[in-house]
C-alpha cells in the first residue's frame, strides 16, 4: 500500500471515527502490540546483525566495531554509537541523501535508551585506558515504514548487540593484536521502547502507518529491566498533561516488561 | 582500524580433483534463491541470496522527476541507486554513498533501461533501489537480478528479465560466479548480465588478464549460469502469483458460504436489479431529463411514479 505524502481529512476521520468506538483500524485493542519476528545473526561480516518486524514494520539492524581512542573525559570507556538510515523503497515519503530530520530523532532516542540504561558495560569494552577502545557502530537500516520505528528501532539495535561477538585483543608494542579469542558485549540490562500515539484525548500504544499519518503526537519510553525510565521523548504538536504522563509511565512499564518476556532476547547471545 | 584476524588463505584456487575452494566445479554457480514482492510499501520488490550476498531491490514508479529538470518530455527515465549497507563489508563502510556505488548504479540502470518500455512514461521517473545487507562478491550481477525481478513485480511491461552473474580466472582457469575470495585473489573477473529474450549481454565489465579464447570460454559460462538464474526468476514471479491465487481461492470460499448462509435475500435483491436498467430505457424517451447529472435518483423516482 502506499503511504500517502498528503492525508486526507476522510482518512483522519476514519481513524477518529474507530477510536470512538474503541476501535482500531487493524483490529487491535487500545493497548495491544503488533507481532514482533526476529532473526538474528545473518550476516557474516557483521559482528551482530538482527532482522525485525514489528507488523510490517521492517528494520534490519548490524553491529560493526573499530579500535579508536577514547574520549577524554572518560579514558577507560569504550563507545557505542547509533546511525539509522530510512532506504528509499521503505516508503514512498523517503527519499534518497543524507538522514532527514525524522531519522535523526529516531536515532537519538535509540541511543539515549541505550546510553542511559545501565547497558552496555563501556569500561569492559576499554583495551588500554586513555589509548585504545572498541567502538561499536549501531547501523539501523529501515527497510519498510509502517509506524513506530521507535520501538521496532530499538528492538533490532538490542538483538543485534546481543547477538554479536567482537575478537578480543592483547596489547603488543602499543598496538591492538588479537589474542585469537572472542566475546560476547557486555550488556547488563536490555533497555526496551514503547510509543504511545495521541489522536484528540484517545491514546493508544504501537501506532501503525495509518494512524501515525493523522496523529497528533506521540510520546515514547525507554525502560530498562529494573523498571527504570531511561529515556523519554514527545514528538508531534499534541501537550499532555500531568496526569496523563503518570498513567502512562506507568502503563510504558507494564508494557515494556510483557514485552521483553514475550521476546526473550537473551537467547540470541552466542556461545562462546 | 579492527583488530587483525589472520586468515587461512588458501595455496591455489583449484584443488587437484579440479573442484573449486568451495567444492564447485568449474562451471557451477553458487547457491542461488530468489522471491519477490517482499516489501510491503514498495510497487515492486525482491530479495535475492546468492552465495553470501544478501540483496533487496525495491522499485517505484512511474512517478513524479525530482529534481524537475531531469525529467524528459519525449520518455520516462529510468534511475537506479546501488547502496551498501555500513556492515554489509568486512571494513565499516562509511554511510555516504561513494563513487563505487554511483558507478555500479549507472551500469545497473544501463543495464536494464532497454528490457523497458521507457516511452510509455514521458515525464515520470522510475527509481529502483538496491540495498546490499551481506556482500560477498558480485553484488553488482546480483543486484542486476534483483532490481530486474523488482521491476517484473511492479508490473511494468518488460521485454525480458536480466540476469547477472561474473565469470573469472583462477589458477589459469576460467571459473563461473567467483565468490569472494576467487575474486580477490584470482586473476580475472569479468562480471555480466546477459538479457534473457535473446541471451545479449547488457552488462559487462572487465578486470585482470584473459586472451580472446578464454573470453569466449567465460562467455558461455555466462550464459549457462544466466540460464540457471533465470529459471529460479520465472519460479520466484510463478510462485508470487500461485501465492495470490491460493488466497484468492480461499476467499472465494468464504464467500461462498456466507451468500449461502444469506441466500433468499440476495437473490430477492439481484431480481429487483434486473428491473431497473430496463425501465429507465423505457421511459427516457417519453420525459425529457431536466437534471442529467443525477440519472440514477431520477430514474428510481419515475419508477415510484409509474408504480
């Protein structure tokens, strides 16, 4: 189907129309997520790579890493940054260049739940302090856009760090040599997403295509296994109000945990 | 820089039995699947898994030139975009495109834009996009296949499907689809994609060392190999459609039974159908339309009247 650039005022009607009957254009429930599938480890010359889908949301997500000098101000902390990249065939609305605005949101917010959520163990991920770290690249390559690529987003980035192995190395003359082993990253919590879509005062979470096209905001959660908010981010015009912002805290974290629980992701980790 | 991984690399090419690493003969193409209609957003899409190489192609189109004055008034143009994705290589290949990929783009688009009826669409542009998720050597022959399947999907008229696959030289030998390491090390590659409605080639590049007879012996690998991909094409096009008949047949089905559940009132409805073009013929010629617009409503009234 085709995402159209302009919607028109009958499909916002439509939309509006169902959530007064408590409806959902896909049949869902207020509350309820779209399928999650995951594949991971696919690609040979990545060091972790995963395949989502949430509903027809598609995002293929690789890990690669390099050795480089750490930053200053944290000397014996290896660093993780993320890239998304909306191909041109995800959507008709994309078009070839530079990441547009709305990648870069998505990106950020990915990376603030990752880098805020007690994660990634950085200090492990540290060679020799002050001189030689891994740096790892979080590349999201969204291949087909059907709403909240936030979550679906934040997802692949987990399963693909899960699922990768980096060789370890041993310092020779200053440099970094292999020592003919690997490991796994070292993540100690798994930080998840969840999007709420705001159309009038009818709130809902997982927005699909449709509905992300007429909404009037949303707002998403980053949460990390013990429970903790990691990140938060409002987008589109819609305000909320302090209530609102409490209940769904609250909901983001129930949701959040019924979904890591659905996932598993723990079980992509490879043997070493 | 990444931490240094050495490799067993092996002494030669061909082993003394005269299969390849990779237990191939000579002339045997690399496991090869395709499917098509994988995106949901795009007109057209496909995926293709050759070797290890691991490639989407989504097309649109015909549609709108962007930027304005690159559209031709006289036909459609045809614009491809090749991109690697950063993990799809050994090395993090950096996210902004390279004259690498601009080139393989502009070969692929030659490639393809005569199997179109490009005439057909003046004005409007057809955009194809590759994305390489896993390389491993001819990625350029294999996108070649893709983006031509993508096409077929979108249901643009097409002369014939292009098929791409190289052929290369390894210990003095000619070889058909080298894979990664064949290429690097080996001494020729000459990647190709032949056009499968008479078997010309539409792609060819060239690089390394061959005579003229080895040339001609890599030609006919080519084109065996191109056979082969094609077949696996027509399959994936077949399979889409047998896929859409199933459903279709399936809904039909279901169909059927809820008219049967229903079935005095439809056929009530479908009787009283039957009246009304015949009526409005009648009358028409007797009363003169004041509101031609609304034909419909106006007929249903006379009827009232005549009742």
């Amino acid at each position: 189907m085709d995402a159209p650039m302009v919607v028109s005022t009958i499909q916002r009607k439509y939309v509006i129309d169902l959530l007064k009957k408590g409806k959902r254009a896909d049949g869902r429930g207020f509350l309820d997520y779209r399928e999650v599938k995951i594949q991971t480890n696919f690609i040979p010359k990545a060091e972790g790579s995963a395949e989502v889908y949430l509903g027809e949301s598609f995002v293929i997500t690789g890990i690669k890493y390099d050795i480089g000098t750490p930053f200053p101000d944290s000397p014996d902390e290896g660093v993780a940054t993320c890239m998304t990249e909306f191909i041109p065939f995800a959507s008709p609305m994309y078009e070839s260049g530079p990441p547009d605005i709305d990648a870069i949101e998505v990106t950020r917010v990915i990376d603030r739940g990752i880098r805020h959520g007690d994660c990634i163990q950085y200090k492990k991920l540290c060679i020799k302090a002050g001189e030689l770290v891994y740096i790892l690249f979080i590349d999201m390559y969204v291949m087909n856009y059907s709403g909240n690529l936030i979550d679906a987003g934040a997802i692949s980035a987990m399963a693909a760090l899960l699922s990768a192995k980096l060789p370890t190395a041993k310092i020779v003359d200053g440099n970094a040599v292999w020592d003919g082993g690997y490991m796994t990253i070292p993540i100690n919590q798994i930080p998840l997403s969840v999007t709420f879509g705001r159309i009038e005062d009818y709130i809902f979470v997982d927005p699909n295509m449709d509905e992300e096209l007429v909404l009037d905001g949303k707002i998403s959660f980053a949460i990390n296994e013990t429970g903790q908010i990691t990140s938060m981010q409002k987008s589109g015009e819609a305000s909320w109000t302090e209530e609102e912002l409490i209940k769904y805290s609250k909901l983001a974290v129930q949701k959040v945990n019924d979904l890591r629980a659905t996932l598993n992701l723990r079980q992509y980790i490879p043997k070493i | 820089m990444t931490i240094l991984i050495p490799e067993d690399y092996p002494k030669t090419l061909i082993n003394k039995d005269g299969k390849r690493i990779d237990g191939r003969a000579l002339d045997e193409l690399r496991p090869f699947k395709c499917k098509i209609g994988v995106l949901a957003n795009a007109h057209g899409s496909a995926y293709v898994e050759h070797g290890k190489n691991k490639i989407y192609a989504g097309v649109y189109g015909p549609r709108e030139v962007h930027p304005r004055h690159l559209a031709r008034p006289d036909k459609g143009i045809l614009r491809v975009h090749y991109r690697m994705s950063t993990y799809s290589v050994h090395e993090r290949k950096s996210p902004a495109p390279n004259r690498r990929e601009r080139e393989i783009s502009k070969i692929i688009e030659d490639a393809l834009a005569p199997t179109l009826f490009l005439e057909l669409y003046p004005n409007s542009a057809i955009e194809v996009f590759i994305q390489i998720v896993s390389a491993d050597g001819g990625t350029r022959c294999a996108s070649t296949t893709a983006a031509s399947l993508a096409l077929a999907d979108a249901g643009l008229p097409m002369k014939s499907l292009v098929a791409g696959v190289a052929a290369g030289k390894a210990d003095g030998k000619i070889i058909l689809d080298c894979g990664d390491l064949e290429d690097k090390a080996g001494s020729a590659d000459v990647p190709a994609a032949v056009r499968m409605i008479d078997e010309e080639f539409t792609l060819l590049q060239f690089d390394g060392e061959m005579n003229p007879e080895e040339l001609e012996i890599s030609m006919k690998y080519i084109k065996k190999g191109a056979r082969e991909i094609y077949a696996a094409q027509t399959a994936a096009i077949k399979e889409k459609f047998d896929r859409i008949r199933q459903e279709t047949e399936a809904e039909n089905k279901i169909i059927e039974k809820e008219t049967k559940k229903a079935e005095p009132k439809p056929v009530a409805k479908v009787e009283e159908k039957k009246e009304d073009p015949i009526e409005p013929v009648k009358e028409t010629p007797a009363e003169p339309k004041p509101e031609p617009e609304e034909p419909t409503e106006k007929s249903e009234d006379n009827k009232e009247e005549t009742k």
